[in-house]
C-alpha cells in the first residue's frame, strides 16, 4: 500500500511534466500544417468515406447505417494502433534524455498514450458530422460513452506499458506488432458484420478481443438505442484490468534495467 501511494505520489509531482509532453506531441503533429487540428476530423472523415465506397456494395444490406457503423469502429481502433505504436518508441526514444537527468521513465509512455488520447477526442468531430449527415438521435444512454473510452484508454496505457518496457530489451518488438496489428484489425469487425466470421472465429473475436467489446458497446449505444450488454461492459473493465496489471507490473519491475540497453 505504502509503495503504491509513493507510485501515486510521483505521479502527481511530475504532472506538469506530463503535460509539457503531451501538448508537444500534439503540437508536433499538426506543426506546418495549413488545417492544423481540422486533420483530426478530415483524415478519418476521407478514410470513411473510401472504406464506405469500397465496402458498402459487400456489407450495406447487412449492416444498418453503414457510415456510422464504420466510423465508430474506425476511431476506436485508430486510438488503439496509433497510442500503442508511439508508446513502443517511449522509453528508446527518450534515450539521452533518461541518461542525463532522473525522469520517472513511465512518464514518456504515458505521455505519449495520453496525447493519442487528446487526438482521439479531437476526432470524435468527425463522429459527430457523420452522426448528423446519417440522422442518429441522441439518447440518453451516450453518457455512458466516456466510460467506454476510459475503459479503451486504460487497455491501451496497460498495452503501451508493456510494448515500451519490452522493446528495451528486444528491437524486433516493433516490427512483430506491426504484423500483429495488421492481424488484429481484420479480426475486429471494423468493416464487417461478425456474423461473416466462422462460427469458432467468431466465439474467440468475441470472447478474447477487447476493441471488440469496446468497439460493440460503443455501437450498442448509437445504433441499437440501448446501454451495451453487460457482458461487454464487465469483459472491458476486465481486459483493460489485466493489460495494467500486466504491463505496469512489467514495466516497474525492468525500469531499473533500461538505462543499460538504450
């Protein structure tokens, strides 16, 4: 108990820290743009539009509102793949920095799934635009969408630990989960029904893959009208418990190491 409140207590000392770092990620990735944050709508906005052309020809008759659909599953798994794949370079990145001075080393890897984060938000415009273009009524349960994105955000800061302690010690890490992504987003239903898998896929998409659960409460909530399954709800909080155990647990116990292989 004693250790963990010292944990808390460091983090709230480097705070301000934090947050230099994440508005600079953000400001580094809209620097000498012309439409600066306006991308964080229109990138997902255009990818949406060319995914419902290619693909409403396939799956429009199964799937009710196709655009809305899609988006939801394409800003979530975006928040995903991009938080973690920064967090991988985290550690390695701030290399001469962590050599020079003391620096809570979990600080950069938070950072950088905090600013994906803020990216995320910033794209939920572009939800917002296809909501209105598609007619979807607001209902009273879209106040249970933050609990979604915080149930996401903790699966991915659990995820990015564990990529950014473990990339330290073994390089390959970030080209093997370049593969595995690629992977993991035709096995979530980001384009298609579940219902196309095979019936064996189908259970273990269902059963052992968390932007699935996330993905589907989400969907629950602004297509069907109604509060996701609790099942979702119970298997999102559970998923996204077992990535922070998982990967803070690791990264606590390999942080004294890094500076002997950066």
């Amino acid at each position: 108990m004693n250790l963990f409140l010292k944990r808390l207590g460091g983090f709230y000392k480097y705070r301000f820290l934090m947050q230099q770092l994440v508005t600079k990620d953000i400001k580094l990735k809209y620097r000498r743009s012309f439409l600066g944050y306006l991308w964080s709508i229109l990138n997902p906005l255009m990818v949406m539009v060319i995914m419902v052309i290619v693909f409403s020809n396939m799956f429009r008759s199964d799937i009710t509102n196709f655009p809305v659909y899609l988006i939801i599953g394409q800003t979530l798994y975006n928040f995903m793949s991009e938080s973690t794949t920064q967090a991988i370079f985290s550690i390695i990145g701030n290399a001469s920095l962590l050599k020079k001075t003391y620096v809570p080393k979990y600080v950069f890897t938070v950072s950088k799934i905090t600013s994906s984060f803020v990216n995320m938000i910033f794209a939920l415009g572009a939800l917002i635009i296809v909501f209105i273009v598609c007619r979807v009524v607001p209902n009273v349960f879209f106040l249970f969408i933050p609990v979604i994105l915080l149930q996401e955000y903790l699966f991915c800061l659990g995820l990015g630990m564990l990529l950014a302690q473990g990339c330290v010690f073994f390089r390959d890490i970030q080209h093997i989960y370049n593969a595995v992504l690629t992977a993991w987003m035709y096995l979530t239903p980001l384009f298609y029904p579940i219902t196309l898998l095979p019936e064996a896929l189908r259970k273990l998409v269902m059963t052992l893959n968390p932007m699935y659960f996330y993905i589907t409460q989400f969907r629950q909530i602004v297509l069907e009208c109604r509060m996701p399954d609790p099942y979702l709800i119970i298997a999102g909080f559970v998923a996204a418990g077992i990535a922070l155990l998982v990967g803070v647990g690791a990264f606590l116990k390999t942080q004294d190491k890094f500076i002997l292989y950066i």
